[in-house]
C-alpha cells in the first residue's frame, strides 16, 4: 500500500511555499508590513537612514553656586532621565552620552524635524510621589537630592543595595504626614508611586509600624529587595535625582544627521544575506540530498518568519542587528548539520528512514539545546548591560536562536517525517553511500 504525505508536513511546506511567494512578490511585505515602511514595519537605525541630533546645555546662569560634583552628578542624572524617555518611547537604539562637563547630545533615528524630537523629550523631568488614589505627596521641588546607596538599611542582618533619597523642610513634613495615612490603610495599598512623566518607575511599600509616626527623616531609603543590582539602584536613582536637578537644561542645537552607513550598506548586508542563504541550500541539498531538500524549506521558513517578526515588533534594526540575523542563519544550518549526521549514523546501521530520524534528532537534541542555551545566556546578557547598536544585536541574535531551535527541532522534523513515508529504493537520496566509504 502507499503510503502518503502527512497533513502536517503537507501544511508546514505549503506554508512555506506561500510565505516566499508572497515576500518575494510583495517586497518583504508578507501581507502586513515591509521593511523599508518605517511606521508599520521596521525601524532602521540611525546608522541606516539618519535622524535627528539635539545639543542640551546645562544652564547655569539660572543657578546659583553649582558645584562642579553637583553639575557632573547632575548631568548623569540628566542622561539617565532622556535615556529613559527615549526607552518609554521606544527609541532603544537612540544615542544619549555626555559631551563635555556640560553638554549631553541626544541621536534619535527616523526623525526627520528636529522640532519634533525637541518637543518630544522636553527638557525638565517631572517626579512625583503619589499614593494608591493619584494625590500628589511630593513634586521634584521637594527633593535635594537622590543618591545610590549599599548597607544594611533595615538592621537585617545583610546588606544590599537601595536608593538615598533627600528631602527639603517641607518636603520632611509633607512625606511624614503622607506615610501617616499610607501605612493606616486597610485596602492593601500600602505603598507610595514615585512617577517620572506619568510612568510609575519604583512603588515602594509602608511598613505598618510608621501608622503612628509616619517616616519622619530627611533621607528616605527607598529598599530595592535583596536580589537588586547596583545598576537599577543607580538607574533608579538617577531618575528620581532628574527631578530636582540644581540647573535647566537648554537647547542649544538641533540638526538632521545622516546616516553613517546609509541604504546602500542595507542593500548590500541583504543581498549578502540572500546570496549565502541560497549558496547554504545548494550546498546542503547537493550534499544531503533529501535532507537537504528538508533544510532548504525549514530555512527559508527561517528567514520569512524572522523578517515577519522584526516588522511586527517595530524593532530598531541597525547594521550590527543584521549581522546577528546572520549568525544565527549559521546557526540554524549547524543544527541541521547535526541531526542530519546522525540520522546518517542510524542509516548506515540497518535502520529505517522513519526510525533513523526519530532517533537522528534525539541524539542531536543534547548538544543543540547546549550550544543555544549558551548563547541565549549571552544574548540576554548583551541585552540587559548593553546600550545603543549592542542591543539592537542582541535582540536579533535572541530571537534568531530561539527560532531556529523551534525551525530546526520541529518544523525541520515534520517535513523529515513527510519524507519519510516514502523509502528510497536507494540510501544515497539521503546522503548515504551503500559502495564504499563516504
């Protein structure tokens, strides 16, 4: 009797089949999104298509006796404060780094009116401290300052990172009168918002005991539970710090930039990326045969579902975000490498097609799952202390891997499968030579 196709391979390739024409015919399109709309697709980083450069001058004609360990704390605090904004807006790939003792220069990609960006981010941060209801406890106004802090701030027994927070007069007596009433609450909303531009970045908890009291003390410790790194209690710091800084900050300079590396350097990473895809699949079928046949539908699957993904996401997609698409299409052959090798194995061993798949991807899983875990450790590394084109990269490289584990274990697996219900009269279809050594 005849065997026939599984539905489920049968689906997987005319899937794939479907995807490519329509990418191929659609321009990157894939019935949604293409690559070069900014707005519904991609977003091109400020390396490919340029932007909008803003020069911020800290004004110091406006303050008075700014010390120069006020000013440098200041603009640190000033950088973290645009950095979060840009991030809020999505703007991860955007550059924000000090120039000078003074001067803080934000690139945001994709804008071409400098007047937008401007208006965008603003200029001054507005924290402030405000219960479960959204009454206002403290403003910017109130705090003199926000510093990072390690010890052991609640007589625990270890020590831990939190942030130091500064209060005037006024602000002392408004929080003590506030934690009063926030720690008497009955509902279970105990805690205290502190918002940078409506955003809740930190919401504290008030412990039951200061109902009576209130926390009546010119620094206030904001704890951050044991497992806080120094980074976010800086970070957390920095931002509420932006709320009071001791000068304004004043826009001295806005222009459009170009980009560094322009289109002409997308076009030629993309094409690069297409000719290697298709050397891979020639080399892969002319080697593997029918396995290889596999691994070219399984790859092209790969690289529409990965462009699909990226636009859906809006993602900032840089130079060094495409050369981690790229790796990790080096990645998804070497996995096929693997499992096709031991599937060999089985072959060569008197196995049948069906059996020696089966047990071809089960003793390949072991050393697949390690070498992509390892890299996912990196990846998610890379994203969490990395700034600027590093993320972009790490995005793409997290995302390809994890792809192509899902592309290589399981759809590579139906289509083999699929395949498997015809037995070649002859094992070279696969590979394998049956005359001699290979």
């Amino acid at each position: 009797m005849k065997k026939k196709y599984s539905p489920a391979g049968m689906i997987v390739i005319l899937l794939v089949i479907v995807l490519s024409t329509w990418t191929i015919f659609n321009g990157l399109n894939l019935g949604v999104v293409k690559i070069p709309d900014v707005r519904n697709g991609v977003v091109l980083g400020l390396d490919l298509v340029g932007g909008a450069e803003i020069t911020y001058e800290a004004d110091l004609e406006e303050s008075d006796n700014v010390s120069a360990e006020e000013l440098s704390s200041g603009m640190e605090a000033a950088r973290t404060m645009l950095r979060q904004r840009l991030t809020t807006l999505g703007y991860t790939e955007a550059e924000v780094y000090l120039s000078g003792t003074d001067r803080i220069v934000v690139a945001i990609p994709n804008i071409e009116d400098p007047e937008e960006a401007v208006q965008m981010l603003g200029s001054t941060a507005e924290v402030t401290f405000e219960d479960a209801d959204g009454n206002v406890i403290l403003t910017g106004d109130d705090l003199t300052g926000a510093s990072m802090a390690y010890g052991d701030v609640n007589n625990t027994g270890f020590n831990q990172y939190f942030v130091d927070v500064a209060l005037s007069a006024e602000g002392q007596e408004k929080f003590t009168e506030a934690t009063k009433e926030v720690a008497s609450r009955t509902d279970g909303k105990n805690y205290i918002s502190i918002m940078m531009d409506g955003e809740v970045i930190s919401a504290p908890h008030v412990d039951a005991e200061y109902a009576t009291t209130g926390i009546n003390s010119e620094h206030v410790s904001i704890t951050l539970g044991s497992n806080a790194t120094q980074e976010y209690a800086s970070q957390l710091a920095g931002l509420i710090a932006s709320g009071q800084l001791p000068f304004s900050l004043t826009n001295i300079q806005m222009e459009s930039v170009s980009a560094t590396l322009g289109m002409d350097s997308l076009k030629t990473s993309i094409q690069a990326a297409i000719i290697g895809l298709i050397l891979i699949i020639l080399f892969m079928i002319a080697y593997y045969r029918v396995l290889g046949v596999a691994s070219a539908i399984s790859l092209i699957f790969f690289g529409v579902v990965f462009v699909d993904i990226i636009s859906l996401s809006h993602m900032n997609l840089t130079l060094s975000g495409i050369a981690g698409i790229i790796l990790t299409l080096g990645m998804a052959v070497d996995a096929n490498v693997i499992i096709f090798e031991r599937i060999k194995e089985e072959l060569r061993a008197g196995r049948t097609i069906r059996v020696a798949t089966d047990a071809g991807f089960k003793n390949a899983f072991s050393a697949i799952l390690d070498s992509n875990v390892t890299t996912c450790i990196a990846a998610c590394c890379l994203w969490w202390q990395g700034t600027g084109t590093i993320v972009g990269f790490a995005k793409t490289l997290l995302i390809g891997v994890l792809l192509s584990m899902f592309t290589m274990l399981i759809i590579t697996r139906i289509i083999l499968k699929t395949f498997a219900n015809h037995q070649p009269k002859s094992l070279s279809a696969y590979g394998v030579k049956t005359g001699g050594a290979e």
